[in-house]
C-alpha cells in the first residue's frame, strides 16, 4: 500500500465509508507514515472546521413560500407508460425516419431487382456476375424461373442498369477487348480463370 | 361523497402534508442554500423556488425517502441550472468595504443571524467568515458534495442518491473539495492548522 493510494482515501477514511479491512489498512498506514498522518490530519481539521460552521437563520420564514405555493397548481400528473414500452413522441418522430426508411429500402429493392432490364448481351449462357439477382427474402419470382443466385452477399447499392449510352462503372456488357486478358472471347471472362496465367517473359 | 369531493379530500390532505413538511425544514433547507449560493438574496430565491417546484411534483415524491433528502435533490439540481444558466453565480465578498444606500461608509455587509449553536464551540466570525468565502472557490459539484457531507451530514450513499452519481465519484468531490478548501483556508489562517484542538 503506497502513499499515493493512501492519500487518495483519505476522507473516505475520515467519514468511516471504506470497508473494515481498507479502514484498518489504512489507520496501520497512518501510524507508520508522517506524511500521510500530516495530510490526514489536515483533512480532519478542514472537516471539524466545517462541522463548526453555525446555522444559518432565515430573515424569511416558510410563510411567503407557503403563499406563493397556494398560487402555483401541481404539474400535470406522469403521462402513463404504454404495456409495450415505447412512448411515440409526434416531434420527435424523425428519429423514427431511418427505421422505416431501412425497410422500405429493403422492400423496394426486392421490387426492383425483379423489374430491371436484363442485360442486354446475351454472350454467355452460363450464370455471370451480371444476371440480375431476385432478393431472396421476397422472391417474387418463382426460384425456378429467376437467375442463379449468387453465392455471395448482394451489393444492396447497385446501380440499376441503363440504356446502353450511360456510361456505367459495373460494365453490364462486355467489353470487345480487355488490355489485361487480351482478345478474349467474352463468354470465357465471366468466369474467373482457374489456373493463372504464365507469359514466358525473355530473358 | 362524490368524485370530485373526493380529490378535493386528497388535495387538501396532500397539501396539509405539504404545509407541515415546510414548516419542519424551512430552516434547514435555507441553511444549505445559503451555503451554496454564499448569500442571503440567492438563498431565499432558490430556496422558494425548490418548494414551488417540491409543491408541483409533490404526487410524485416516494414517501420511503426522507422528505429532505428528495428535496435536497431538487433544490441541487435547481442551482446547478442556475449556476450554469448565469455563467458564475453572483458571489458577494462578505468582508469586502462597501458604502450603504444610507451613506454609511466603512461598514462591512450585514449578514443574516448566524446564531452559533451553544453546544458548539465558538469559531470565530473572522474564521467563520474565511470557510465561508472558501467554500465559493470551490466549483458547485464539489461544494454540494462537500456541503451535504460535512454540513448537513449526509452519508456518501445519500449524496449519490441526491447528486444521481456513483459513490465513487462522490468521494472524489468530497476528498479534493476539502483539499482545495483545505488550501484557501490555509492562505488566510493558517493558524487554524496548527497542531492542537480548536478554541
């Protein structure tokens, strides 16, 4: 136990609100230690000092307080807590506005998906990432009529597809040529190449 | 009896109630403001105002909590409103020289009765008087802790009760509030921390 921590105690020591063996580690401490035992004594002083301070009296009595209260009416009694716990506050509902702004996001997503062009290149027969994608929490298409799944969370702030003349960072056709692939037919770079490519490089 | 003689039965008891509570802590409830605001206008304001605003919310008081704890609660959290409301409450020097309205010069202020407690030992009014300002240095939540613990006598766990604080942080007002007291006082008297037991 060091002084510091001692210290720290101190009056919590002096109005007896520690715990019988912090209070008996610290009275073991103060015996021992000048320093602290100053301090404390200090603190016991200002304490006494304070203790001393008289009563002050009133030039008032409770009389001019018991007038004005006869004039004041009691606050309107606690409005009563509905069974479910939430109390709707008419203004402070914009609060609410992100909850069901999330919703019907979600909702009119589901909608959406469901609506959009389909691509317009019809290259590939097999399943790419450009196929529009159902939501499968509200699949208003019959699974066996609507486009794989991805296997993979959907990306909720896709854009939706345009015309052809919008430009558009997600190509939804194919390039005619890609300077990473090379002149690659565009059916094979819908799927992700299993084996990387080596280019002999001279030496 | 009908319904309305009825809440008519129930207001005049409450109010009866009330009356009584008045009375029985008007004194009490004066002595703490007056510590805390240091003077006598502040304290006969916001004393008035923590009855007034007792009296409205007075159904909603938990009569398994002394009265005076509930009040004190109130009338705190009053001046701490106030306190924040003017910046810096308006703090009188007591000792300070001042020319009266009747042209008076070289008169210090009057100060309400402070009649002293027999069965207490005489402090002093130039010592009374050096506590006092010391207490107004000290920032409002450490001088309401200090005040509830050391003048009005309450335990830490009433102070977090009343301040709605944890115990721990009530013992930490406490402790450096007396600190800083500690050291004003000494400033001006430090006679009163020589070794040996009060006049």
């Amino acid at each position: 136990m060091n002084c510091r921590y001692v210290q720290s105690r101190l009056s919590a020591y002096l109005d007896f609100e520690l715990s019988g063996d912090e209070q008996q580690l610290i009275r073991s401490h103060l015996e021992e230690c000048i320093e602290c035992s100053c301090e404390f004594e200090s603190l016991r002083r200002t304490k006494q000092l304070l203790r001393q301070m008289p009563i002050v009296k009133p030039h008032t009595g409770p009389e001019q307080v018991l007038v004005r209260v006869r004039h004041a009416q009691p606050a309107a009694p606690r409005p009563a807590r509905p069974a479910w716990g939430i109390r709707w506050h008419p203004p402070r509902a914009w609060q609410y506005a992100s909850g069901f702004a999330l919703v019907a996001a979600i909702l009119f997503w589901g909608r959406s998906e469901d609506t959009q062009t389909p691509p317009l290149t019809t290259a590939s027969p097999t399943p790419s990432y450009f196929t529009p994608v159902s939501n499968p929490l509200f699949p208003t298409v019959a699974p066996e009529l609507s486009t794989v799944y991805r296997p993979y969370a959907p990306n909720l702030f896709r854009r939706a597809s345009y015309p052809m003349s919008e430009p558009s960072l997600l190509p939804s056709v194919s390039y005619p040529m890609d300077p990473m692939l090379g002149y690659q037919p565009v059916s094979e770079w819908n799927s992700i190449p299993s084996q990387p490519k080596f280019i002999e490089t001279p030496r | 009896m009908t319904h309305t003689a009825v809440a008519q039965s129930m207001d005049d008891r409450l109010q009866r109630e009330f009356d009584e509570l008045v009375y029985r802590h008007y004194q009490q409830a004066y002595n703490l403001a007056y510590r805390l605001t240091g003077n006598a206008a502040d304290a006969e304001d916001l004393v008035q105002e923590a009855f007034l605003r007792a009296y409205r919310f007075f159904e909603r008081y938990d009569r398994s909590m002394p009265f005076m704890n509930w009040f004190s609660r109130i009338l705190t959290n009053l001046y701490i409103d106030e306190y924040r409301r003017r910046g810096r409450l308006r703090t009188v020097s007591i000792d300070e020289v001042y020319s009266g309205e009747d042209g008076e010069e070289g008169t210090t202020k009057d100060l309400p009765d402070t009649a002293p407690n027999p069965l207490e030992l005489a402090l002093s009014n130039e010592y009374i008087h050096a506590i006092h300002e010391g207490l107004q240095y000290l920032s409002p939540e450490f001088r309401i802790a200090v005040v509830l613990a050391d003048l009005e006598g309450y335990s830490y766990e009433e102070i977090a009760e009343i301040t709605k604080t944890s115990i721990g942080t009530v013992r930490s007002r406490i402790h450096r509030g007396r600190k800083q007291l500690r050291d004003q006082i000494k400033k001006r008297h430090p006679n009163l921390f020589e070794r040996g037991d009060l006049k």
